[in-house]
C-alpha cells in the first residue's frame, strides 16, 4: 500500500478510541466498525509501525510502552487537526476580521452611516477601514473589499456594481459673493477650480454644450488627492469643484454648498464597485460574503 493510500489520521481515531474506551467492541460500535475490522485494523497499523502496540493476552487492553506513547501522540495529533478544522470552518461563520479599502468621500457619506447597522447584525464581526483614493494592491494592503470608483481594469479581481451617481460643480455662497456666478462654461476659465492629482477616467469637466458633450480641462491651480479634502477646500472658499452627487448632497441641503450650471450638466454616472479576490483565491470567507451581501441592500447612490 502506497503511502498517498494510507488514513493515518483514521487508523489513529480507530486506535484512541478502542484504548478510550477499553477494548475493540465498544471501538467499533463507536467508529460504526466490525470488531473483527478494529482488530485487522490494529494489527495492520503494528505491522506498518514494527511495534506491538498492544498486549492481546489479556481480557482488557493493556499497552505496551511503544503503545503507550503512540496512543499519546495520537491524541495530540488528533487535537491538532480537530483545532485546525475548527479555525477554516470559522470562514464560515460570519465573525472574524475584515479590511476595507475605500475613497474618504465614499467611506465618509456613503459607509460610514451604513456601519451601525451592519455591526448589529454581525456583532462577531470587526472592521478596519483604510481610506485612500488611489487604486491599491488587494494582496499587498491585505485588503477584503476595496471600493472603487469609475469604469473598472480588466483583472484577475471580482467585482460587484454598488450603483452610480452624478456629479455636481459646487461652490461656497462665500466664494460665489467674491468672484461672482459663474453662467457658461466659457467663464469657467475665470475661476479657480478644483480638480484631482491624480489620473481619473475622465480628465477635466464634462459639460453639455450645444447638444454636445465637450470637456473643460483639468486645472492646474489648486490640486488635491483626495475627493474630501477638495469638499473641504470647496466649503472653506477656495474655488469650485466638480463632485459626487452623494459627497455634497448634505452640503447644498444646508445652503454651505450651491450647485453651478447644472443646465450644462452631462449627466455622467460615474459607477462604484466592491473588489475582491475572487473565485481564484478560494471561497470567500462568510464575513466578506455577508459584507459584500449587505452593501448591495443598502447602498444608495
């Protein structure tokens, strides 16, 4: 018999139990054996081994010292794989630690809020939220979930479509009062305007103009890496900025925000997505399924 043949670990369950509990009959019944199996069982793991395990001359099993001591490696190697499976069968129980990846802006208006509710639900569960507008390595940030923004790069990740919203020009009543409204897109060269460092699908401001879509370049005035540090700069006065619909929402409800030439708006949905490692990195965890499960209820863009 080849070694890949083998069941070490069921010989050694079907051993520990028969000394467990005293003798090949009450093994079998436990193991739904034979005793005459327990005992082939038995004499086919001392012939493997080269040692007698046990002492057949008496009515009650009695080890030998080669017995002894493989009875208690046993039991210890038993516990081992028992610990073992109880930790893989913990992905799935919705408990457990999960990373998530995600933009300032996203995370701050959008999850945030959502959070309470899904920690009631999961109280097993903890999380730990990055926040960052650049595009990151799942593997090397030891990411769960990320969230992203825009159309997606074809890759080895999974993803599931969150929903989209539009975006918005906005500005401070303040900096409205200093440099004016402005009221086409020609007189947006007259403003200073907020835009992203860094490369997005789209570089520069969309507008529909004429019955077409043309694009106002990106400016190089005031740049910012991060959507809510240009909302912030934005509310303190500083120019305007092109925006997602559910970043500014509460700002013009308010009145700290206005929205700007919104007869000009193109009406592009920018889409967010969950990213994970998908079907080729394992089955996922039921803590990131039931994350992955909930933000698709819920998310409202």
């Amino acid at each position: 018999m080849s070694r890949q043949e083998i069941n070490r670990s069921g010989e050694m369950e079907v051993f520990v139990r028969a000394v467990e509990l005293g003798g090949f009959t009450a093994a079998a019944a436990a193991c739904r054996m034979t005793p005459s199996a327990v005992s082939k069982l038995v004499t086919r793991l001392e012939k493997r081994l080269g040692a007698r395990l046990i002492h057949r001359s008496t009515r009650r099993l009695q080890l030998t010292p080669e017995g002894c001591a493989f009875f208690e490696r046993s039991v210890a190697i038993l516990a081992d794989i028992a610990e073992a499976e109880r930790h893989a069968s913990a992905g799935e129980q919705v408990a457990g630690h999960i990373r998530i990846n995600t933009s300032g802006s996203f995370g701050n208006h959008v999850l945030a809020p959502l959070i309470p509710s899904f920690m009631a639900l999961h109280p097993d569960v903890s999380l730990e939220i990055f926040h960052t507008d650049r595009i990151v390595d799942l593997m090397e940030e030891r990411a769960d979930i990320a969230i992203r923004a825009g159309p997606l790069k074809s890759s080895s990740l999974t993803a599931r479509k969150l929903g989209g919203t539009r975006n918005l020009i906005v500005a401070s009543p303040a900096y409205l009062r200093r440099h004016g409204t402005p009221r086409s897109a020609a007189e947006l060269a007259k403003h200073c305007r907020i835009s992203f460092s860094y490369s997005r699908a789209i570089e520069g401001w969309p507008l529909l103009i004429d019955g077409e879509i043309a694009t106002v370049p990106a400016a190089r005035n005031l740049q910012v890496g991060d959507g809510e540090a240009i909302r912030h700069l934005a509310l303190a006065g500083a120019g305007l900025a092109r925006l997602a619909a559910f970043t500014v929402k509460s700002d013009i409800a308010a009145g700290r925000l206005k929205p700007l030439l919104e007869e000009f708006n193109s009406g592009d949905i920018e889409e967010f997505h969950a990213v994970y490692i998908g079907q080729g990195g394992g089955p996922l965890p039921a803590r990131v399924r039931a994350l992955l499960d909930f933000l698709r209820e819920n998310v409202h863009l």
